[in-house]
C-alpha cells in the first residue's frame, strides 16, 4: 500500500520577507514528518496485520525565562519507526520502546536484528553474507507479544537539533535521558497508550540509559514501567574501565571473557567451555584481585604462579603477561591473541576475526566483528526505509554517528559513572518492576563477568532481586548475529514480556 502523507511539503513557506530571504527569527516552526505504511507477517501460523509509522517528530521543550512561560519551542527533530498491531486491545497489548547505545548509536542494530518485523541476513563467522545482503521477513518477530517503537537519539538514525540548534546540548548523559523519555512520553499520549503494559529495552549503553530512564521515567511523569531489558549490559563504567580510574576491577572481570574467546579459538583443547568459564570467574572473583592488590608486596613464587594462571586461561604467552604486569588491557588482548596468525580478534564478538594490518601494531586498527556486520544493516536499512515504509530523507542515516563525541558525563563529576543506584530506586519504587538480563559469552565490549558483578552489588531486598532473570548466549554483544542465539533470544524475550505483562495484583 502506498504511504499516507500530509501536504505540508506542498504549502507555500511561511517567514518569507519580501526579498525571499527566510531570517532565523522567521523560520517556521518545524512539523512532524512521518509516513504511515500497512503490512502482514507471519508468525508461527497466525497472520499479524500491522501499522508501520515512520519518521521525525518534532521534541519541544518548555522555556521559563525570569518566570515567564516563553512557550513549547521545537528544540529536535527525532527519528521513529513504530510498529502497531491492528485492531489490538491497548489495555493489554504491551508496547516496547528500544534503542541501541554507543553512544552515538541509531536503532538499526535490534530493529533489523533482532527485534523488528523484517530482519538482515548478514550471515555469521567463516560464512559472511555478500552484498548486497537480503531481507527477510522476522518470524521470530517480538511484534508477536508487544508493539514496537525503535528510537535514535539526536544526532543518530535521521535525529537532529533543529535546524540553528545546538546538537552539542543533547551529546551528554542527561539531556540523552530528557529527551528519549519525552518523546516515549510524547508517543504514549498521542497514541493513547498511558494503560499499556510498557517495557524499555536499550544494548550496551543503552542499558545505562534504559536503567536511567527507567527511573526518570517514573520521577519525571509517573509512568511506570512492567519490564526493562538489558542486553549486553553496563550499568558501572568503572567495571570495565582500564585506563581513566586505573584500578585493578576492569581486569579481573574481563578475564571469563579473555578464557572464553580463547577457547573458541582453540586454546583449551579437550576442554569443555563451562570448565573454562567456572575456572575463571573463581579465580578472577577471589585470587586474580588479590593477587593485583598486593602489588610490589607480592612473592616471585607468587607472581609466578600468577603469570602461569593468567597466560593458560587467556591464551597468551606467559612472557606477554608479565611484561604486562599481569594486567591485559582489552583492546591489546584482541590483538595479541592470535598475532602469529597475523589475526585480529573482534572486540564486539570474539568469535570474529580479521587480517591484522600490521603485525606489530600494539593495538588492532579495526574490530573484524564491526567489519563484518556495518555493510549488512546499512544496505538493509536504506532499502527498506524506502522502498518499503514508504519514508524518503536525503539526510544520511548515521548508523553510529561520530558527531556526539566527546560525550558529557559532568552529572558524575567526581564520581563513577554508575547508574546502578538508580536501578535499584527504580526496583524500590515500583516493586512490580521486571528485569531480564542477557549476556553474550564472547562479548568483549560489555563483558558478561563484569555486568553479572553489578548486578550483585545491587543493594536490593531478596523479594525484587528475584524480579532480575539472566539469559547467557553462545555469542557476541549482538548476539542476534549467532542464528542459533537469535532464535533462542528471541523465545526468551517474548516468554518475559508476556510474563512481565500479566502479573497479577
């Protein structure tokens, strides 16, 4: 079906002076600009009709200035793809809001991955899809149990400032946060969806932004939300921070990982992966940061034996490990591990590799994984935008955007940049409150040890730590990208919000 659009584009522009030449006071005031398409997917023998609507919304902020109300100003121009299911009931239809993180990153990665109606095949390690790749219908769609709504933060996806706006004001921690929840505010209203169930689901840092707007959300408007998903979570940046704190924890919690991505390199031979993982998350949770906190004081027999642990569960060379003083740093791990195959290791997913570019470079100059998966979802997504949603920009989509950097965390001047508290008040305040977790075991970006560490050091009561499951996957950060986890993912996903939206009192 054709797309349904307004004509305002047909409009004779107002502001317009006599000499044809628009001011900046004259601009008009931007309007939304979406286009409304209808589709059919099939779902396990059942036929889903739904609404598709795509686009940018306008975001406007309040302006007081001296205690005068200055009015309802276009601040943004965000992008939004939803997905409605027809003639649905809003009481108990659940709806799900996502995004990705970065930050810097648009929503194509869950929306043509894992999530949305349509999906990329992009193939997976050793078997990579040629361009110019395939879409294919999503039968494992979440649209089965929840509508869907995909959001790119300002400066990601088509999302801008206006136009004489500052970006700059939107590439930081809080305003993020304002913003995302004004517009799934904004969304909820228009679309009369205020007593639906209503879930969050963000990757990477997204999860720190999904648990920190799971929490504004609730202080800000009163709207509470059923579930919050985290996928490949970081909720505590100092728990895989290397360099800007310069403690011992980042390296200690990244060590699973480094004995995980080894072992599916051939590195523990014989071995099954869970003996290697329960070997090294018990020796990275009590003897690794021992041994790291003594320092000068420790022995040669002990830091001997350090040296011998650390070489045989991460894969590398005994002589690499104590010329690193027994701390392996991740980017140089990934180059590292496999150097004399002149092979790079991928950060995102470990499973990848890819021709190092120089052999004795101290850090790889790309991560295969990244390599492997930008082509896919960047042909996928301006494809379908158009000949399918029906929705035409000639701004570039910016699948991960440098513009937002460097980005702002002054909210945590002097402190860790951890969200965590504000899980656990989100938790306190709405105990009905539901989190799923769920972890790749070849993730090196947000690894699962590091994430499974926060989560235990949150300071909550037995009954709501019991509202938080796990989910692990034979995979990287997008595990979506292992077609046997993007299966079974996505069971797990539609089995929580289902469960998540009909508690009971």
């Amino acid at each position: 079906m054709a797309p349904n659009t307004d004509d305002t584009a047909a409009k004779k522009p107002e502001g317009v002076s006599a000499t044809g030449v628009t001011s900046a006071a004259e601009k008009p005031d931007p309007v939304d600009d979406t286009v409304t398409t209808h589709h059919a997917l099939e779902v396990g023998g059942l036929r889903l009709e739904y609404t598709a609507t795509t686009g940018r919304i306008v975001l406007r902020e309040e302006e007081h200035t001296d205690g005068t109300f200055g009015g309802n100003r276009a601040r943004a121009e965000l992008s939004i793809t939803s997905y409605v299911l027809d003639d649905a009931d809003p009481r108990t239809r659940p709806v799900t809001f996502a995004f990705n993180g970065g930050p810097g990153s648009s929503s194509v990665w869950l929306h043509l991955g894992l999530l949305g109606p349509r999906r990329v095949v992009s193939g997976d390690v050793d078997a990579l899809a040629p361009p110019p790749y395939e879409l294919v219908p999503n039968a494992e769609s979440l649209l089965a149990v929840s509508d869907l709504v995909f959001i790119d933060p300002v400066s990601t996806g088509y999302s801008r400032s206006v136009e004489g706006g500052k970006p700059g004001e939107y590439h930081g921690y809080q305003k993020d946060i304002e913003s995302v929840g004004e517009l799934i505010r904004l969304w909820t209203s228009r679309n009369r969806r205020w007593m639906s169930p209503k879930f969050v689901a963000g990757e990477s840092y997204g999860t720190l932004r999904g648990a920190a707007l799971t929490a504004h959300l609730q202080d800000r408007y009163g709207m509470f939300l059923n579930g919050l998903i985290l996928i490949s979570s970081v909720l505590d940046l100092s728990s895989v921070d290397f360099e800007k704190q310069r403690n011992d924890r980042a390296h200690a919690l990244y060590l699973p990982t480094y004995a995980a991505i080894a072992h599916v390199h051939g590195r523990h031979p014989g071995r099954p992966l869970e003996d290697v993982l329960a070997e090294a998350e018990a020796y990275a949770a009590r003897d690794y940061p021992w041994v790291l906190g003594r320092g000068s004081r420790l022995t040669a027999s002990e830091r001997s034996d350090a040296v011998a642990t650390l070489a045989r569960l991460s894969g590398l060379t005994p002589a690499y490990v104590d010329r690193a003083d027994l701390r392996i740093e991740h980017w140089r791990y990934f180059t590292e591990l496999l150097r004399d195959d002149r092979l790079s290791v991928g950060r995102l997913d470990g499973r990848f590799t890819g021709p190092a570019a120089r052999a004795i470079a101290e850090e790889m100059d790309a991560d295969p994984s990244m390599d492997a998966i930008a082509g896919p979802y960047a042909a996928a997504w301006n494809h379908y935008v158009r000949d399918e949603l029906g929705y035409e920009s000639d701004l570039h989509y910016e699948q991960i955007s440098s513009r937002v950097h460097p980005w702002s965390f002054k909210d945590f001047e002097g402190r860790p940049i951890d969200v965590s508290p504000l899980l656990e008040r989100a938790m306190r305040q709405n105990p009905h409150l539901q989190v799923h977790v769920a972890y790749g075991w070849y993730d090196g970006a947000t690894p699962y040890f590091a994430a499974q560490d926060v989560i235990a050091h949150l300071q909550l009561p037995a009954a709501l730590t019991a509202n938080i499951e796990h989910r692990y996957y034979p995979a990287g950060h997008m595990m979506y990208v292992h077609e046997p986890s993007r299966v079974q993912q996505s069971a797990d996903l539609a089995d929580f919000l289902v469960r998540a939206a009909t508690q009971g009192p």
